[in-house]
C-alpha cells in the first residue's frame, strides 16, 4: 500500500485507565505499520489472498472484503483481477478506516470497481459471490453471531467459492497457548514494540478480540456447509484457513 506509514506508538507512554480497544481515527492512522509489526506473515497473507482470488474468482461475480479496514486485501484482489469482469464490495464499521480506504481505493479504469460501505458486515446480504475474504475480523464480532455470518457467507457463494478467513487463534493446550503467546510478545519485541507497549495492547483488546480454537473454526465451517477446509498458514498464534463451498 502507498502510504507513508505514521508509526504506532499509541500505548507508548503509561496510561491511567485502559479502555476497550477502538477502531478510530487515531488507529486508523497508523494502521499499516500496526497491523505489519502486530501480526506475524500478515504481508505473506495479503500477497496471498490475491494469489487465490485469482484462482477461484468467476468472471462477473463478486468479491467481498469484510472488515476491509484500508483495503489491503481489496487493493490486491484488485491488482490481480485486473481487466476482469466484476466488482468488489468492502465493508468495514470504523468511519475512520472508511474514509482513508477512500483515499487509498480511487476507481480507475481496467480495475474492478471497488464499493466501500461503512456498515456492520452482519447486516451485509452475500451475493453471486466467489471469493470472500475475513482477514482477522470474525475475532472482533461477538460469538454468539460468528455462525451467523458464516452461514451469510456460505449462502451467498456460488458453488466452488472460497472463503478466506484469518484468525487470532486460541489452543486447549495450555503450554502450546503459552508458548506461541511468548512467541507472538517477542515478535513484537523485534518489532520495536516496547513490553509496556504489548502489556496495555493485550490488556484493550481483551475484551474486543475473542480468539477460538483451529477445531472450533473448522467445526463451524464445516456445519455451515463447507467441504474442503484447510488451513494454509500459520505463524504461531495466527493462522489462515481456505474454506471451499
Ligand atoms: C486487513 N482485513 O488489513 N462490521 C464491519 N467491520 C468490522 C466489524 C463489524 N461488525 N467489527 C470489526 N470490524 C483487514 C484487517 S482489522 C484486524 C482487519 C486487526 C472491522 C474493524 O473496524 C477493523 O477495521 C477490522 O474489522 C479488523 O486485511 O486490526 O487486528
């Protein structure tokens, strides 16, 4: 993405009260070099999204970014389903994010036109749709809606259409859950991430970010009705799963 990226430095100092996580302006704004110092293989997730909207889009379909926030993975669908027939619908909450999603998601001619809606994706109806894309949003709507959504999702695909969905995950096992945690903190660490940093991240998030197990993920796809679920990347606690309808 072309942007001169402002860094993150939004629980740099102490705070006196730490509240829920937002997405506001003051996160928009940093964003990209958040999410790329936060999440482990998050650029190798991008680049690959477009790798597999291009195997699995149909000509005159459509594709949707769910929780878009500024459009990563719209931007790339985009590149490499240049000069097909089609339209690509992304939807994210956070005005924020909408508004530079604008900004960064001019229509130009030859690429597939971009609609961007700020709505909440579970009031979003799914249409001849062959590629969906949920990079690490289902883990910010509540629990008791993520069968929901998914169910929206299988519905609105044609057959032999794909789901993307990237998570945070959780393990039953409590060592693997601390090890991959540990992992992830020294991530960020190498990141430049400070511990006062990740320590006042985790503590915002907590309630916001519901992470679920691989087998839950898979178990709900696969209720919904998808046939081939697999996952195709995982660093530790982050991974990302194909589903096919
Ligand atoms: C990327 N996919 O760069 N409806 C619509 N949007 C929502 C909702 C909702 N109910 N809840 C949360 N969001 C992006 C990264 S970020 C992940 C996705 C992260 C939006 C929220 O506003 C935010 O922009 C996005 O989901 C999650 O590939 O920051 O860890």
């Amino acid at each position: 993405m072309s942007l001169g990226q402002p860094k993150d430095g939004i629980y740099a100092t102490p705070l006196e009260k730490i509240v829920d996580f937002k997405f506001d302006e003051k996160v928009a704004s940093v964003f990209p070099d958040m999410i790329r110092r936060s999440v482990p293989g998050y650029a190798t997730i991008i680049t690959t999204i477009g790798v597999m909207a291009e195997r699995f889009f149909v000509p005159g379909s459509t594709c949707y970014d769910l929780g878009c926030s500024l459009g990563a993975a719209t931007l790339v669908m985009r590149q490499r389903l240049s000069g097909k027939p089609g339209r690509i619908i992304a939807v994210d909450n956070s005005e924020a994010m909408i508004a530079r999603a604008r900004e960064l998601l001019v229509n130009e001619a030859d690429c597939l036109p971009v609609e961007l809606r700020c709505a909440d994706l579970r009031a979003v109806p799914i249409e001849n749709a062959s590629v969906v894309v949920l990079n690490f949003t289902l883990q910010f709507i509540p629990a008791a809606d993520r069968a929901r959504v998914i169910q929206t999702i299988y519905d609105g695909l044609r057959p032999g259409g794909i789901l993307i969905l990237s998570e945070k995950i959780a393990f039953d096992d409590p060592h693997k859950a601390e090890l991959f945690s540990d992992l992830h903190h020294a991530f960020k660490k190498a990141n430049g991430y400070s511990d006062l940093e990740v320590a006042q991240k985790r503590a915002a998030l907590e309630n916001v970010l519901i992470p679920e197990t691989v087998v839950q993920h898979r178990d709900r796809l696969r209720s919904c009705g998808f046939s081939n679920v697999d996952v195709w990347f995982q660093c530790f606690n982050f991974a990302s799963i194909l589903a096919v309808k």
